[in-house]
C-alpha cells in the first residue's frame, strides 16, 4: 500500500508561483513544459532517463527511479535559487 503524501506549500496561496517558476527551470533544462500543467514535465524527464512513469499509480518504480526523475526536477530548481540568492546578495554588497 502506497502513502500519500500532502502536496500543500508552506506559503497558502503560492501555487502559481511555485509552477511558474518550476516550469521556467524546466524550459531552461531544455524540457518542452505546458505552463498550465507544469507536473507533466516529470513525464518527459522519466522518458529522457528511461524510466517507465506514467499518469496514476507508480507503485513499482524503484525508489532509486523515481529518486532519478524527482532528483534531475528538484536539483535544477535548487540550483537556480541558490543562482538567484547569490545575485541578490552580490547586489546588496555593491
């Protein structure tokens, strides 16, 4: 039996925030992303690795597969706000 986990941000309200930021990495890693549905990249991130992720239950994935899908997704978004935290504070040094 699979867990599921809460989705819901720290922030109320942040969603749109969140997505649009997610799918701008993902376009700048060279995914084609829908803005409206920015999850659907992980789908083509799975596919680009060969792993075999589809839409609904994914309960025999490893979890070093699903690791490599969510890892490629969640590493490019930290990169890019540690890249954007150094900017900020190089500029308030100036």
């Amino acid at each position: 039996m699979s867990r599921r986990r809460s989705r819901r941000l720290a922030v109320p309200g942040a969603e749109q925030g969140v997505n649009a930021f997610k799918a701008e990495v993902m376009r700048k890693e060279g995914y084609a992303v829908d803005p409206a549905h920015p999850d659907d990249v992980k789908y083509e991130v799975a596919k680009s690795l060969g792993v075999p992720l589809t839409p609904g239950d994914n309960g025999h994935l490893t979890t070093e597969e699903a690791g490599h899908v969510g890892g490629r997704i969640g590493g490019s978004m930290v990169r890019e706000m540690i890249r954007m935290a150094q900017e900020r504070i190089s500029q308030r040094e100036q």
